[in-house]
C-alpha cells in the first residue's frame, strides 16, 4: 500500500510540474502546501504518533476495551480542540507564516508572495483535517491494521492529480487548484478511516479531558518529541526557508529532488518503522529486552539492504529519472540539469533518512523522547551551520548537502547512544551481510553505468522511449542486485524476522 502511494506520488508530481514546472506561481504552492504539511508531520505522524503510539500499546496490553476507548476520547478532544484552534489563528495569520516560512519572497514582493498567502489561508485546515486521520491511524497501526493508514495517501494524490487537470482551468490562477484540492483531500481521508475504527470498536467521541492520565502522558512525552522526530523536516523547511532568497524556481528544484529522494525513505524508511512502532511498544512494556533488540537489529539490516543500492541508484540515474518523470509541459531542460544537482546531494543522505526513522523508534517505545531531542537540536545547530557555509558557494545543491550531512550526524549519534545505553547490540551476521550487500552494490553500479545512454539523448528521446530505456534499467540493476546477493549466499530466512 505504501507503494501504490508514493508511485502514485510521483505521478502526481509529473502532472503538477507538466502543469506548472518551476515557476513562481509553483514556488509559490510548494511554500503553502510545505507548511501545514511540515506541521502534519511534527505534530500528527511524527510527535504524537512516537507518544500515542507506546501509551495506547499499554493500555491494549494491560487495560481493558472500555480504559482504551476513554484514552481515545480523550485524546481526540484534547488534539481536536488544540489543532481548531491553532487552524483558526493561521488562517488569521497566513501573511506573517508566509513571512516567516518564505521571507524571500515578501522581500522580494509582488504577486508570488500573494499568492502563496492566498493558498495557505485554504491549505492550512488541511493540518487539522490530516492529524484526526493520523490519530485514527495511529490506532489501527497499534491494533495491526496496516493496510488503511498505509492506502489513505494515495486519496491524497488523487485529488491533486483531479485538480490539476480537472479544476486549474476553472480557476485564475490555475494553480489555486491545488490549494483547494489539498482541502478536498483532508476531508476524504479522515472520512475514510472512520469505518474502520467503527469496527475496532474504537470510533471516537470527543471528549476535553486534560486531566486524563493517558493524556498527561502523551502530552509529557509529546513535548519533547515534537523536536527531535521531525528533525529532517525541520531541515528540509529550513532549506525552503533560505532558497526564497535565492533565483526563482530554487524552491521547485529542491521540491522535485526532494520528492525523488523521500521515494525509498517512504516506500520502506518510515514504513518499517511505523510496522516496528508497536512490536517495540509491546515487548518494552512485556520486559523483553532480547527481543527488542532483534526487531531493531532486523529494521536496520532491512534498511541498508533497500537504502543502500536505492540511495546509490538516485545518485548515479539523477537526470534520467527527472527527465523521464518531469521533462514534459511547462519544466525545462535548465529546471532538470539543476533539480539533478540538488537530487544527487539528498541522494548521498537516503541511508541517514531512513536509519533515523528505525533508530529514533527505538528511544520512542521506550517512552524516552528527551534523548532524540537533545541529539536533534545538535544536528539542527549542525545543519544551518552547514547551509551557511555552502548556500553561497552551492546555492540550493548546498541546501541539499547541508541536509544530508547533518542527516548523518543525527543517525550518528542515535545508534551511538542505544549502544552505550545497552537497549541494542549487534546481533550475529552483520560481517556477513554487508560483504554481500556491499559486492552486489558495486555489481549494481557496473550494470547501470555499462547501460545508462547520455544526458543529451535521454532528453531527444521521446516519452515511450524514456520509459522504456528507464525500465530496462531498473530491472537490470535490480536484478544485478539480486543475482549477486543470491550468488553470495543471501537466502529467505535471512530476511525474515523471528
């Protein structure tokens, strides 16, 4: 389901820039869509999830259906009434978020900045609207109900791809489409999910309770996480902060790379740790310390064994993917050479991407949110130290870096301190396993550097052509991949998870 989404993602990336490309009027959306969507991923999926997430765990395992169905009503008042409120004031206050979050762009003045004010007054409910669906969520992933949270984006893509070519033309300008397409897909995915939760036995009734016990606990461990989860977002708002300084259509090439490179941190990153979420919530609260530290020695194997050849694969295939996904309508070639840079820059930090959402899991069902934020706030420092040393001299590729480097530094220090702490040890098979993952890497990178035709051809051909050529690709890297790996010894059970 996580696939079917982001391929979905990526077609609807294809439509907004064959629509719009990299031009002010799409600068201008990407910065009021970035906000509400930065902060759906703060406060819905990435804080209060880690703090939901755990505490509902416990009452599952140790409380009955009625104690679980109060901590929900609860929660769903106390978020609801919190996310109403802080939607009324934004809208109130769209020109001084735009101010903050885009600075370039009031600076620089004009229709641009306007516009994206215009846009975010009708984008920002999406916040409230997004986190009830990732609180309903959050309790069907705790209950082993995958599939729904993991399907409810891909509603998300549809209604931007309808608006985009159904509604643009209904509108002046076209592009306040996708704002309200953005709505329409806020109230259809939460309107999704409740069914299933009827079914739980655990729709909710609102209910303010801040004096709940549950409550007080996912606020306490909230707090804090509210930093140190969302650390890469941060990062990445950062880079759309100092690119609205830059030349127009910085903030479309680092949107369009960026998108490319959250593909495999979507598909599996954050997957398998929203899958390893509640297995570790259950077995820190059933005292199964072996256990625990299995599930994260297998999450880290399984994410080298994805990241590593995807993240070398961005860097290596940059253009030809941009070309073959984004080269058509109003995108230019200058728009693909110079999204390329920025791509291959996110491209060398994938593996840091994804090993922070498995590791971070780690400290989060644990109930321990204080140490991700310390260790956040230092690769934060770290990052904006970095985007002033290289936006000059790299302009929006130095944004990029600057990401991908503190994005090391982050896992870094994760890994570091559930080794010293003892949670995680390395379990038996490593040596083995990244000998054959590294071989069946360098077998990848022959193949596809053997195959891949110039820049100059891939942008004569036409789209039949790209695609085809980018098929055959793909599935002989993959399959050089997987060949090597087999060869070397690599077997089912190794990849399965007792």
């Amino acid at each position: 389901m996580t696939m079917l989404s982001r391929i979905l993602g990526l077609v609807r990336d294809v439509v907004v820039a064959s629509y719009f490309g990299a031009s002010g009027s799409a600068d201008a959306f990407f910065v009021a869509f970035k906000i509400p969507n930065f902060l759906r991923r703060l406060f819905a999926e990435g804080a209060f999830s880690q703090a939901f997430v755990p505490v509902l765990s416990e009452y599952r395992s140790q409380r009955d259906l009625g104690a679980v169905q109060a901590l929900v009503n609860a929660v769903a008042g106390t978020l609801g009434s919190v996310l109403i409120l802080i939607t009324a004031l934004a809208v109130l206050g769209a020109p001084l978020l735009a101010m903050l979050f885009a600075p370039g762009f009031y600076l620089e003045g004009g229709e641009k900045f306007d516009l994206a004010v215009d846009m975010l007054r009708i984008t920002f409910p999406y916040l409230l609207l997004i986190s009830l669906t990732a609180f309903a969520g959050a309790i069907l992933n705790s209950y082993g109900r995958f599939a729904v949270p993991a399907f409810t984006p891909v509603l998300l893509n549809l209604s931007l791809i309808g608006s985009a070519v159904l509604l643009s033309p209904l509108f002046d300008p076209p592009v306040l489409a996708l704002a309200w397409g953005v709505m329409i897909a806020g109230i259809v995915q939460l309107m999704f999910q409740l069914p299933f939760l009827s079914q739980l036995r655990l729709l909710p009734v609102p209910a303010i309770q801040r004096d709940h016990e549950g409550v007080k606990r996912i606020l306490k461990l909230m707090v804090p996480a509210l930093f140190g989860v969302s650390v890469t977002q941060i990062n990445l708002l950062l880079d759309t902060v100092l690119a609205s300084f830059l030349q127009t259509g910085s903030v479309s090439w680092l949107y369009y790379s960026d998108r490319l490179a959250e593909l495999p941190l979507g598909v599996f990153g954050i997957a398998i740790a929203t899958v390893i979420l509640p297995s570790l919530s259950r077995k820190h609260a059933e005292k199964s310390p072996q256990h625990f530290a299995g599930t994260l020695d297998w999450a880290m194997r399984m994410v080298l064994l994805i990241g590593l050849p995807a993240a070398t694969a961005l860097f290596l295939l940059s253009e030809p993917l941009l070309i073959t996904l984004f080269h058509y309508g109003a995108l230019q070639e200058r728009d693909i050479l110079m999204a390329a840079m920025s791509l291959r820059a996110y491209a060398v930090g994938v593996l840091a991407f994804m090993l922070i959402k498995v590791l971070a899991t780690g400290y989060f069902s644990r109930q321990d949110t204080r140490t991700p934020v310390k260790i956040g706030i230092q690769a934060a420092v770290a990052n904006m130290v970095f985007n002033l040393i290289l936006i000059g001299p790299l302009q929006h590729v130095g944004l990029a870096a600057a990401t991908s480097m503190s994005a090391f530094l982050n896992a870094g220090l994760l890994l570091y301190g559930l080794l010293k702490s003892g949670v995680f040890s390395w379990q038996p098979g490593w040596a083995a396993a990244l000998g054959r993952m590294l071989a069946a890497n360098g077998a990848m990178i022959m193949v596809v550097l053997l195959m891949v035709p110039a820049t100059e051809q891939w942008l004569s051909w036409p789209i039949a052509d790209r695609a085809l050529q980018m098929t055959l690709l793909v599935l002989a890297g993959v399959g050089a991949y997987l060949i090597t790996l087999l060869l070397l010894g690599l077997r089912m059970r190794h990849l399965r998870h007792s």
